[in-house]
C-alpha cells in the first residue's frame, strides 16, 4: 500500500499536462494517506541526471508477464526506452510518430515502459501505433516495481525518452514532445 502511494506521488509529479488536474487531486491523495520511507527515498536516483549506462531492471512483458530484465535487451543496435502514460496524448503522439517512420528507425530497439494498470496499456499501440504492433525490436513492458524511475531517472514529464547505444551508455534523453525529425535524428545516432 505505501509502495503504491509513493509511486502515485512520484507519477504524479510528472504527469502528462492533459492529466494536470488528476495528477494534483492524486498528489494530495497520496499525500494524505502516507509519506515516503526513508527506503523509499534512497531508492531514488541521487540525481536529477538519467543513467549513463542502462542499469539492472526488472520489468514484465505485458502480454506473456514474464519478467524482462538488462540481460534480455538486443544486443546490436540503439536501445530506445520510452517512459509513458497510456493516456497521455504526448505519448499517444510520439508513438504514433514513431510507428509512421519506423522504416527510419527500424535498426532500434524499442521498449515501451509504463507503470499505469496493464489493462491501460494493453491497446495502447494497437491504438495510437498500429505499424509497431508485431515488430521483433519492439516491446510493451510493465513496470510494477518503479525500476525506471528508481533505477533511470525521474523525468520531467511524458513521454520520457531515452536513447542508448549497444554499449549500454546514454546518447540522448528527452522528456516531453519532439519534433519527429529530431526523433528520428537522435535514434538514429
């Protein structure tokens, strides 16, 4: 219960704008019914900076709920993390823009990251990112522990985009929307 409380303060802190006033009645919710433990705050990144290099994560593929950690990333080409809000239409935008020039960038690898219910996230690129749907480098995970935003970094707001190498080290990282040449440009690095 406490766990859930502070990751809905956390989301809530960077929340898509078209989720703001949700994202404050939820901030005071969780507010009211516990503060974060000492654990949980060390948990965080000491940082406001992302990762230099992809850290150990668990995360769940959410069609089959089998776990996915660092060991299971491709081993050759960008590692392309996108922290989302099913509901938030930045995302909604940026994975749309993605799917549409996925002949651009199709040499990436894709994981989509979200903490939201599953039930959210299960249509969410049938929806807003048809052409990504079925794609070998591209994967919808659950992220049911707060790994990202305990282990990456806690970003600004959604979508959340960070670009690595296969190397494992950091290239680019951006929160919010981005033109979708500059996308393409940054993937494609």
């Amino acid at each position: 219960m406490l766990g859930a409380a502070v990751s809905a303060l956390c989301l809530s802190s960077f929340s898509c704008d078209n989720q703001a006033s949700s994202a404050q009645q939820g901030q005071s919710a969780a507010t009211s019914q516990a503060q974060p433990t000492a654990a949980a705050v060390q948990r965080q990144p000491q940082t406001a900076e992302p990762a230099n290099v992809i850290p150990e994560f668990t995360f769940f593929i959410l069609k089959s709920g089998i776990r996915f950690t660092k060991a299971d990333l491709a081993k050759t080409g960008n590692q392309v993390f996108i922290l989302f809000d099913p509901t938030c239409s930045h995302c909604q935008h940026e994975a749309k823009s993605i799917g549409e020039n996925f002949d651009k960038v199709k040499d990436a690898n894709f994981y989509f990251v979200s903490m939201n219910d599953p039930a959210l996230m299960s249509t969410f690129l049938e929806t807003h990112a048809k052409p990504l749907v079925g794609q070998k480098n591209v994967e919808l995970l659950y992220d049911r522990n707060a790994d990202f935003i305990n282990k990456f970094h806690i970003p600004s707001q959604y979508p959340a985009t960070y670009v690595y190498g296969s190397d494992g080290q950091l290239k680019d990282y951006w929160n919010g929307e981005r033109d979708v040449d500059k996308i393409i440009a940054s993937i494609r690095k």
